[in-house]
C-alpha cells in the first residue's frame, strides 16, 4: 500500500535540498583562485601529433575539487581536453592536452573553463577565461620519405659515393682510375697512355645556383584532387625541391602570390626547409585570377641572374594561356623555366567509363579537357618551358628528380 507524503513533508525536503545546494555553492572556492598559465607552443605539421600543456596553480584558502576544461578550435584536433582536479592551497599542476591539427595555419584556443565544485558536490562554480597561446599548424611534408633516395643520387653527382659518375659540372675536379660503372665517355685517353692504367676525369657538380620556386595561390589552386587542395600538394613539392637544392648548395628563393604577392623569402643551408614551412604556412588560396606580370616581376627583382625558375600552378588551359603564356618570354630567356602542375585523375578515369548512353557525355567532355591540356602542354614546351603535370603524390619525386636531371647535365 503506498502511503502519499504530506505537503509539509514534500516542501521541507526541497527546503532542505535547496538550503543544502546554497550552502554547498557558498562554500565553492572561486574559479578565479585558479591561476591558468599555458606553456609556450611550438610547431606541429599537419596531421602529426603534439601537445600543450597548463599550468595550474591554487591560490585560494579551500581545497578546489572539479573539471578543467582546454577548448581549441575544431581544426586543432584536440582530445582528451577535460581534466579532473583537486588541489590544495598553493599547489600546482600540468595538465597536457593532445592536439592533432586537421589542417594548416595558426591555430588558437577558444577558451579554458573551470568548473569547481562545493564540498558536497551539489554545486559548482564555473568560470570560462581566456587563456593565450597558439599552435603553428605546418605544411604537410610527407615527401620527405622520398629524400633519402635523391640524396643519394645527389651524392653520386656530388663524387662522394663509391662509384663517382661523370658530373656535367661546369668545373674539373680531377682525375682517378676506372671502376665499373664509369661513363667511357669519361676516360682521359690521353692520361690513361701516361699512367698506363685507364683514369677517368671527375668534375665538380654545379653549386650555388639560385632556384626559385614560385607558388601560385589564385583559384585554381583552391580545387581539391582527392580531398587534398592543390596548392598543399604543390607545398609538398616545393618543400621537397627545397630540401634537395639547400643540400646540393644551391639558393633558394620562394614568391607566393595572386593577385599579389603574398610570401618572399630567400633562403639557403640546412634550416631552409623549415623556413620555406613557416612562410607557406598562413597561405592560403584566394578566389581571383592570378596576376602573372606581377608574380614574373616579383622573380626578376630577386635578381637577373639565370635561375631555375619553378611556376607550381594548375595546367588550367585557359588560365594559361590568358594569364601565364604571356609573361614566359622574358622568362625562358634569362632563365630555365619548369611548369609542375598537379594532374586530376578523376579526369582521366570518366573519360575511359563509359557505361551507359548518359556517360557518353560525359566522357567526351573529359576528352575535350584533356586534349585542351595536351595542346596547352605542347604551347608550353614549344616556347622552351620543361612541363611536369602528375598526380598529387607523384609531384613531389617527379620535381625532385627533374632538378636532379637538369643539374647532372649542367642546365641549372
């Protein structure tokens, strides 16, 4: 048989809860006795794990018992942001969030919210602060697994190897006995009858040579190729043609832009790479046509010295052949000019499906893009320029290897 409360009886409860609840709260340290003080962050690539890390220091008179919460933005991957606490008067803690960034840029946090709980854990007092800092999301550089392999190419025309080949460098370095492998068109006849044995000349590689890499961020760097835009892919290429060239003791100068520029750097030696990441990594692509005059401009006033000049931009037919063709006669004149472009395969794989009478349509376009391609490639090649149009992942080892091609033959 159930027996029904009395009135009295139900608004003494709620009486007493609600006093207890007041009571509890009055008896919650402040969240404002909590000093939040976050590490300095350095630099993550993309997509690649890192963290940050608070320091929390209790400077109330209670003990403080409840949750941390470290809130960044979505792009900024972070994980595992909550963190329970308890401290006493005047101690410390490091709380470390994992961070994981989805994509490149400065990222920030949103806000660190303390929520401290009363004695009896009834209520709480919550405070959201802001607390400074910010993560350097890099450039992706997932070419560099293809760097070992072009060092040791570079090596051979650099005469460190075991089996030094002939070098089309500009200067003699000297002369040393055959081994098999060797060019013939190397052996020095007339040294060999000298010294009776057959030797072959060796010439130093051509070193600081300038390469400039220039980095079209218009619109047509903004289309995604598998997910990926096409402007990270050529950051990908551009990182790894950076890499190489500062080992190979070249230069390297970098011109990012559109309408305008946005990014110049020079830079040479060992840390070029990173500083090549650290400028591209606030680039973005801006919806407008690119200004070719510009961007060529931007490459003479780095100086008139012959170059191998690097234009990462879409093979867009159109774009081309108003914005670009133009301004490549001055260009292929003082200096080697390579177009990389990255490739669409979904073009490629529509115009060879053909299932149905719909997909007719659809195939015949695709060949139309393409055949526009091919002609603006043949333009390209006939007024001199070397034209690189791969797939994404294949750019970066196809450019590597272009330079590599170009410096054994003595063409930088």
């Amino acid at each position: 048989m159930l027996v029904r409360p009395e009135a009295l009886t139900v608004w003494l409860w709620l009486t007493l809860v609600v006093l207890a609840v007041v009571v509890d709260l009055a008896l919650a340290p402040a969240p404002a006795s909590l000093e939040v003080e976050r590490r300095p962050l350095g630099a993550a690539r993309h997509g690649e794990e890192t963290s940050t890390t608070l320091l929390v220091t209790h400077r109330g008179t209670r003990r403080a018992r409840g949750v941390l919460r470290d809130a960044w933005q979505p792009t900024a991957g972070d994980v595992d942001n909550r963190h329970r606490i308890a401290l006493a008067p005047n101690d410390r803690v490091l709380l470390t969030t994992a961070l994981r960034p989805t994509r490149r840029g400065t990222l920030r946090p949103v806000g660190v919210t303390v929520r401290l709980l009363g004695p009896l854990g009834l209520a709480a007092r919550q405070q959201t602060r802001e607390v400074p800092g910010e993560l350097r999301s890099l450039p992706r550089f997932d070419s560099r697994k293809h760097l070992p392999s072009r060092l040791a190419r570079l090596r051979d025309l650099d005469g460190r190897s075991a089996v030094r080949v002939r070098g089309a460098g500009t200067e003699f370095d000297s002369l040393r006995d055959y081994v098999r492998g060797d060019d013939v068109r190397s052996i020095d006849w007339r040294a060999s009858s000298r010294a009776r044995n057959v030797v072959v000349r060796t010439w130093q590689p051509e070193r600081d040579r300038r390469v400039v890499v220039v980095l079209d961020t218009s619109r047509t760097s903004a289309a995604r190729v598998d997910d990926v835009p096409r402007l990270d892919a050529a950051m990908e290429a551009a990182q790894l043609l950076t890499a190489l060239a500062s080992r190979a003791g070249d230069r390297v100068d970098m011109v990012a832009g559109d309408r305008v520029v946005r990014r110049r750097l020079r830079t040479s030696g060992p840390g070029a790479t990173g500083e090549v990441a650290r400028a591209l990594t606030d680039v973005h692509p801006e919806i407008v046509e690119a200004d070719w005059h510009s961007l060529a401009s931007a490459v003479t006033g780095l100086g008139r010295h012959r170059a191998l000049v690097v234009l990462l931009t879409p093979l867009e037919p159109s774009a081309v052949e108003l914005g670009l063709l133009p301004v490549l006669g001055p260009l292929t004149r003082h200096h080697r000019v390579v177009v990389a472009s990255v490739r669409n395969p979904e073009l490629v794989r529509t115009a060879r499906e053909v299932t149905d009478a719909e997909s007719v349509w659809t195939a015949v376009a695709a060949e139309q893009v393409l055949a526009r391609r091919t002609h603006t490639e043949r333009m390209l090649r006939a007024l001199g320029v070397d034209v690189l149009d791969v797939d994404a992942e294949e750019l970066p080892p196809a450019l590597a290897d272009h330079y590599l091609t170009l410096k054994s033959r003595g063409l930088l």
